[in-house]
C-alpha cells in the first residue's frame, strides 16, 4: 500500500542563500540546458550551477585560479573548464588569489578591501591576461546560454561590459552584487547595466541578482505582471 504521506526527496542546494534553487525555479522549463560559470571556483562548494549538472546540464566553467581545473574534470566531466580571467578588454591584470580562495580577484579596490579588513590573509599576486566574455562566447561556446552566472569579486561591472549583451544573450543573469538592498538597488550600477539590455530584475538574495530575458521562450511562464 502506497503510503500517502511519503513526501519526494527534497531539493538539495549547494550555494550560499540557496540562490540556485530560485534559478532552478525559473529555469523549470528547460530540460537541458547550459550555463556559463565565470568565477566558478570549486565545482560543488557553493556552487550556484551545480544543481543543474546533476539535472542533467552541462557549460563552462571559467576561473583564473588553475587549481581548480582537476577538480572540475573529475567530478564535473560534462563540462569545460576554462583557466581564464575576465574583465571589459583583452588586458594584462594582476591577480591576487588570497588563501581564501573565494575571495581572489583582479579588482584592485576589492583586493586592497580584503588585505585590510584581514590582515592576516596575504595573496599571492600573478600577471596574467584577462579576455572577456564575448571572446569566451564566440570562441568557446557559440550557442544558447541559458544561465550567466557571475561571481569575480569586484570585477562583475567591467565584466558585463566585455559581455556584449546586445549580441550575447544568455536568458538568465545572476550576478553577485554586494552591499546593495532591495530598496535602493536600482541605484547600482550593475543593476542600471543590465537593465539598459532590456533585462529585467527578478529576484534578489543577500549576494546574488538575477535578471532575465522576458523575450527568451522557456521563461514564457513568468507572468508580465512581476518583473
């Protein structure tokens, strides 16, 4: 006798503020899709397109940090990892990968922010060349994406600039924004970024924005009265 109350096993997250459960939810329709993960770091720990792997996606996986790229071939052989570093030109940058490795970065003012606020954490500083995500798109990728996801502490503005949102349209955006409420949010300059595509602003974690392609078909369920 089947039992009435069983209940189906529930949905695991693996990212901080269960951001990629909400992805998952507004990417439902889309049964096998691909991501772009730039500043993905480990391929499970806090990971926000994990949970789609194990739905069965695939995408690329791109990070400066070169560590990584083991990791990523043994327990996420689907996809493709990319040792790269991006920003808004092809150009050479200093990164600065902290023993935190979370916490790496191009972005000086975010490099300087962490050195001060932990004193005891000293990076290890290399020059390498940055490209953008349009040169990773056209010359890696060169199909539908349906999920963005950017996480390069500090660096997400100049990154996006790189993108070529008007040529390069993944259906979703989740960008980390930091420091930024609910309430003045239309003020960030990501957010005003995004938004100047025809992007709209859909939900909002503690971190993470996410921002979406109302034109794109599999996010058709979304009704035009929330975003």
């Amino acid at each position: 006798m089947t039992d009435r109350l069983a209940r189906p096993e529930r949905n695991m997250s693996y990212a901080v503020g269960g951001v990629d459960l909400i992805l998952k939810s507004i990417l439902r329709d889309v049964e096998v899709g691909s991501y772009l993960d730039v500043g993905a770091n480990h391929p499970i720990d806090f990971s926000n397109t994990y949970v789609f792997y194990e739905k069965g996606w695939s995408g690329y996986a791109v990070d400066g940090n070169s560590a990584y790229k083991n990791e990523w071939s043994e327990i996420r052989p689907r996809d493709r990892f990319l040792n790269e570093l991006v920003s808004d030109c092809r150009k050479s940058v200093s990164f600065e990968i902290f023993p935190d490795p979370t916490m790496s970065t191009i972005a000086h003012a975010t490099g300087e922010r962490y050195r001060l606020k932990f004193d005891d954490l000293k990076p290890n500083i290399i020059e390498l060349e940055a490209t953008t995500i349009f040169d990773i798109f056209q010359s890696d990728v060169n199909n539908e994406v349906h999920l963005l996801n950017l996480d390069i502490e500090g660096e997400e503005l100049n990154a996006l600039r790189g993108a070529k949102l008007e040529i390069f349209r993944p259906g979703v955006i989740c960008v980390e924004i930091k420091n930024s409420s609910i309430y003045d949010i239309q003020e960030n300059e990501i957010f005003k970024y995004i938004d100047g595509f025809g992007y709209r602003l859909i939900a909002k974690t503690p971190l993470d924005t996410i921002f979406i392609d109302t034109r794109k078909p599999y996010l058709s369920w979304i009704p035009d009265g929330i975003v």
